[in-house]
C-alpha cells in the first residue's frame, strides 16, 4: 500500500498535485479527486482574484518548465466555498488549500478567516512564490518568517504546513530548521520551482513576464528537491512531517524523495505535461519497486536513505 498521513489525516495514496497545477477551479480539482491522487491542493488563493501576469506564462522544456504565473486565482471565497462543499460530499476525505496574501496584513486576514471557518483540512502557507515582480520570496528573509510565524500561531490552532523555496547552503537549512522549530507546523513542502531561471529558445526568451525570468520544475530540479527533503527531514522535529515535491517523472523518482524522509510526494510539471493519469502510472511504477524490494508501506523505507 502506499497509504499515508500528514497530521492526524490519512490518504488512501502518498501523490497529490503540487499547487498550481490542475487545481485552477472545480473542474481541476475534480480531476484531480476522480485519480489515483490521494488528495488534492487548490491553487494558492488570495483575498482578491488575480488574473496573473501577461501570457505566454508557463512553457514546458525536454527537461521541465518555466513559469511565472504571477498567483492568477479565482480568490478565497470560491476555494473555501468549494472546500466546505466537498466536506459534506467526501467526508472520508482531507484536502490542502493553498493561500498567501499580497501583504502581511492579508495573510492574517486570510488565515483568520480559515480559522473561523469551518473549514476542517489542512492549510498551507506558500512563503514561497517566485513570480509577482516586487514580492521576495517570504521563506529567504529568515526574520520575516520567524515573526510571521509567531504572529500567525497566536490566533491559527488549526493543522498548517509551509510551501518553501528551496536552499542553498547549509548554513540555510540550519537557520530555516531552526526557524521551523519552533512552531507547531504539521508540515513543511520541500521544494517549490527553483527562482529565476531563464530559458532560451530561437534566440528568445520562452515566456513573457519578467522578460523570461521564471520558476524552474521538473527533471532539472530532482538533485535540489531530494537535498531539501532530507536536509530537513534531518534536522526537523519529527512532530513536523514533510512534503516532497520537485522533479518527480517516476516511481523511483517518488521512492527517493520518501527515502529521503517525504511523507507524501507532489506532482508539478508532470502532472501538467501528462494530466491526471500521471498519477495511476506512477503509484503504480512505485508499488512495483516496493514489491521488488519487500516494503509492505512507505513507513518500512521513509528516511531510511543509506550513506557511504
Ligand atoms: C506562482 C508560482 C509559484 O511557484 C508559487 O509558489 C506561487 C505562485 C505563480 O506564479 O502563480
């Protein structure tokens, strides 16, 4: 089985979409329900809808994507309302919703508005969207998210976890570890696209906002997203589990990020390329490699990764 839980929550599989992808609006996410997915999470949402930035925005590579979407979202109300619906119809089931405000001052607004609802799933935080020009990436300001994080916490009880960019250097992970620590997170989601990266074809740029600049995912970024996954997976309160998401094509793509600690692994640029049948073919292409090797769950082999 590749059965897990995040929290107190279960899921009938370990794969989901990463957000942003297949999880615009109901008919997305309804896709992404009608898989092999265990769950789903909505498109990061804010206050207000956003169209995003100028198009073309999202182009795919041999080895991935570029982006820079710019949060294009339907806003709050319509994911939470949507949210709430499927609590009553699915109520064996637990789903992720995406949010960040485009200021402090909307974050809390945001997550107090989760937090009175009734909205029983779990939420994450993106402190980490590379794309909205003037905005840093939260997550690298390591103050700014300490003390977002102790203001947030004051009022939120409910389960919440944190979309990251990834890092560099191991003095980072330490701080951010150390940062982390200190909160009650049921999780941190290792790795969003690596930022700014740029992409040439024809002499060109690929994608317009930014004159190319964007969010790199897929194949590229495996080697970054595995480190990150276990960089924390090392150093994190085991109480803080961990989402792994970055350049998984294949089965053993997602039996090295749970080696590497992930408790469930998330879909990006694959999902986009080969839709939501990505996730039957790789559930299955992992339970073969668990068979092969004797692992009854992903518990028998989650972290376990070997050093010379
Ligand atoms: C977008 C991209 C991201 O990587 C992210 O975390 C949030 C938003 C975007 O451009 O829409």
């Amino acid at each position: 089985t590749t059965k897990t839980k995040i929290g107190n929550s279960e899921f009938r599989n370990c794969f989901m979409n990463a957000a942003g992808v297949y999880c615009y609006d109901k008919n997305e996410l309804e896709q992404v329900i009608n898989s092999a997915a265990g769950t789903f999470v909505t498109k990061t949402a804010t206050l207000q809808s956003r169209s995003g930035n100028p198009e073309p925005r999202y182009h795919d590579t041999a080895l991935g994507s570029i982006n820079s979407m710019g949060l294009p979202n339907l806003g709050f109300d319509y994911y939470l309302d949507y949210l709430l619906e499927l609590q009553k119809t699915h109520p064996d089931r637990t789903f992720f919703f995406s949010l960040v405000g485009m200021s402090t001052e909307d974050t809390h607004t945001l997550l107090k508005k989760v937090q009175e609802s009734d909205f029983n799933g779990i939420t994450e935080l993106n402190l980490s969207c590379p794309n909205v020009p003037g905005k840093p990436q939260i997550a690298y300001d390591m103050e700014t998210t300490e003390n977002l994080l102790t203001d947030i916490f004051s009022y939120f009880k409910k389960p919440l976890g944190v979309k990251l960019p990834p890092y560099f250097d191991i003095v980072h992970f330490d701080q951010a570890a150390t940062v982390f620590n200190k909160f009650p997170l049921t999780f941190i989601n290792c790795v969003n696209s690596i930022g700014n990266g740029l992409v040439i074809e024809d002499e060109s740029v690929v994608i317009k906002p930014k004159n190319g600049f964007g969010g790199i995912g897929g194949e590229y970024i495996k080697p970054t997203a595995l480190a990150n996954v276990h960089a924390f997976y090392k150093r994190l309160n085991p109480s803080i589990q961990i989402i792994g998401t970055g350049g998984v094509l294949t089965g053993q793509d997602a039996f090295e990020h749970i080696l590497c600690g992930a408790s469930m692994v998330q879909l990006g640029t694959t999902l986009h390329k080969e839709g939501p049948s990505a996730f039957e073919r790789i559930t299955n292409e992992l339970k073969a490699i668990m068979d092969k090797k004797g692992y009854k769950t992903i518990e028998d082999f989650k972290g376990k990764l070997k050093y010379l």
